[in-house]
C-alpha cells in the first residue's frame, strides 16, 4: 500500500522505464571492511556524537568490529562460523547492512547516466528499490 500511495501521483513517460532491484542474502554479501569504512566516515561527519555516545569514533570503531567479526553459532549441536558478511540475528547488522546499501545506492545513483527521476527505498524482509527515469536501448533490455 505504502508503494501505490507513493507512485500513484508519478506519470511515467514513454521513454522512462520503472525497475525494481532486490538484493538477494544481503546480510552475508556485506563486505565487513567495506561497512566498517563508511560507518567512520558516518561517525567522523558526525559533529554531536560525543553529546549522545562518551566514545569518539575509534573507539565505536572498535567495539562495532568485534560485534561483526564474532560469527560464531551453533546448529544442531556444532559449532560453526561464518566466513562472509555480517551476523543475521546481531542487533547492530540490520543498521549496517542500511549504512551499506544507502552508500552503494548514492554512489550509483551519482555515477548513473540517468539519473532517477524518483528512487523509493522499502526496506522490510529484503531489500528493495525502485527506479523510475530515463530508458536507454541498455537498460529496456
């Protein structure tokens, strides 16, 4: 509902196309070294961080890097561990894997040819985003 309330106002051109994108398994095809860099630059731009967290961004750094490199769990009683992206089932992976997705989103969309005349972000189980802009012989097939 929310997405109809959204696009019900849009007029799609002839030459626009509108697109859906889904990220499949996104919480284990986060690059952890990647995360963490755009976390710093998220907490480094941060100018009232110390009003709300005593850590500077270091320190946040550090305890965030522990919480995403112990992958560690048990299935049917043995003990495995997991060797790409982040946790599911960390409280802090559905906010990194945000972090994560909203750069690569910006950093796309920056670089894109044709802009998107609206970009919708619904985030719930997976991970969704809509394009609607300009359609080029490239991107209609």
């Amino acid at each position: 509902m929310e997405f109809k309330n959204l696009t019900d106002t849009i007029d799609i051109e002839e030459d626009e196309i509108m697109a859906s994108f889904d990220v499949s398994s996104l919480f284990t095809n986060v690059p952890i070294s990647r995360a963490m860099d755009i976390i710093n630059v998220c907490l480094e731009a941060d100018l009232d961080l110390n009003l709300r967290c005593p850590l500077d961004p270091p320190e946040v750094i550090k305890c965030l890097e522990l919480c995403l490199r112990s992958t560690l769990f048990i299935f049917r009683g043995h003990l495995y561990r997991q060797k790409e992206g982040i946790v599911m089932g960390s409280p802090v992976s559905p906010m990194v894997a945000n972090l994560f997705m909203q750069s690569l989103e910006t950093s796309a969309i920056a670089r894109s040819e044709y802009p998107p005349k609206l970009w919708l972000q619904l985030r719930c189980d997976d991970c969704d985003a809509f394009y609607i802009g300009e359609s080029s012989s490239e991107t209609s097939t």
